[in-house]
C-alpha cells in the first residue's frame, strides 16, 4: 500500500511517530518538514517509486494524501 510506504518513510525522515502520520496530515504545518525535508522526501519517493515529480506539483503536495494520491496517478 502507498501509504504505508510513505509513512515509513516520512516518518524516518522527519523523525515523527508513525501513528501520528494520517492521509490528512500536513506535511508542513503538521508534520514540521521544512522545503529540504520535503526535497529530500520527493526524491526518495522518485527513486522508490521510479517517477517523476514536476517541480510545479511540489507545492501542490500539501497532505500526506496528495503525496499518496500524486503517486498512485503517476505509477
């Protein structure tokens, strides 16, 4: 599942409980990431996931679920 996967992953980076992760958590205001937490997480998600990320859809990423979402559209 997606977003077990990137759960486990954000949590790593951002050194967050698990548990705390929903779909609807905010990567930023929530979650604490900063703009080189997010980078770093979008390229590990490009490389796990062997996609691209268009830099105009970074910004668009506000949610663990838009995370989800964006990569299950472009798998």
């Amino acid at each position: 599942m997606v977003f077990e996967t990137v759960k486990k992953m954000i949590a790593k980076q951002l050194k967050v409980d698990e548990a705390a992760i929903t779909e609807s958590s905010r990567l930023v205001e929530d979650l604490k990431a900063d703009s080189a937490n997010v980078m770093v997480m979008i390229m590990d998600l490009e490389d796990n996931y062997g996609i691209t990320v268009e830099d105009d859809q970074i910004m668009k990423l506000k949610t663990v679920g838009d995370v989800v979402k964006y990569i299950e559209a472009h798998q």
